[in-house]
C-alpha cells in the first residue's frame, strides 16, 4: 500500500518535535528547531526509517491498515 507523503511528513515532524523537546531537556534550555533537525537526522532519522517501515509492511501483510 503506497503511502500517503503529508502524512509521512506528520510523523517524522511528530518524531523530530519529541527530540527537540529531549534534547532541549537534557541541555536545560531550548536548543531550537535547526539544532533538533541536524542532530536527528544526523543521529536517529534512519533508524526511524527503518523500524517504520518494517512496521508498515507488517501491517501490510497481516491485512491491517494505519487509517
């Protein structure tokens, strides 16, 4: 099932969002959105990829749907 590309920008902004609010936290003060961006998609935007993929295609084969 092909995916929906606004809806592929909404989690992977959701994704980035809760890192700026970590890393923000870790560092005791707002790091900014720029920052939050490089350092996870540097760091983490891969993985993320990943695991959300091989999620899609799981739910693809068992029938299921992420509507």
């Amino acid at each position: 099932m092909p995916s929906d590309p606004y809806q592929e920008f909404l989690e992977e902004r959701e994704q980035l969002l809760q890192h700026k609010w970590l890393i923000s936290e870790k560092a005791g003060k707002d790091v900014g959105f720029e920052a939050a961006l490089l350092d996870w998609a540097h760091n983490h935007r891969s993985q993320w990829r990943k695991e959300r993929n091989r999620a899609r295609q799981g739910e693809s084969k068992s029938g299921k749907s992420s509507a």
